[in-house]
C-alpha cells in the first residue's frame, strides 16, 4: 500500500472486515481494486502529464483514485442495507 494514506482508506477496510474480511485481504483488496492501474489508464496519465505537467498528472492520479474509493463505498453500502 502506498505511504500516504487516504482517510478514506481506512473507513473502506473497516467496511470490508464487517462483510467478513480479515484487515490483511481488506488492505490486499484495497490495493488491488483502488491502487493498481491498468495499462490504458497509465498511457492516458503519461499523455496528460506530457502535455499539463507533473503536477496535473499527480492531481488526475488523484481524482482517480478518490473516484474508485467513492464507488466501492457506494457499493459496500448499498451491500450492508441489501443485507439489512
């Protein structure tokens, strides 16, 4: 996982260990499914860093990732009142 850590991060593996994962699956799962880019998405972040600059690129890496949190948040809860 990577050294800054997103407060959102946290509140996703608690939710992953209410659905029945233990902490070390929950932060594998979160570095599968939120960290890990897939190769398109890494060509698109080189293209745009080329064009507006490294710090646009860490902002867009950014968004990325905040936007992959919201969805898997969404998802987890939408989970817990599906099994409420």
């Amino acid at each position: 996982m990577t050294k800054y850590k997103n407060p959102l991060d946290s509140r996703i593996i608690k939710m992953l260990q209410n659905h029945g994962l233990i902490k070390k699956e929950a932060q594998a799962y979160l570095k599968q499914h939120i960290y890990k880019l897939e190769p398109n998405e890494i060509a698109k972040i080189k293209n745009y860093s080329t064009h507006f600059g490294l710090n646009a690129k860490q902002k867009l890496v950014d968004e990325i990732l905040e936007l992959r949190r919201e969805v898997l948040i969404s998802k987890l809860n939408h989970c817990e009142v599906n099994h409420s």
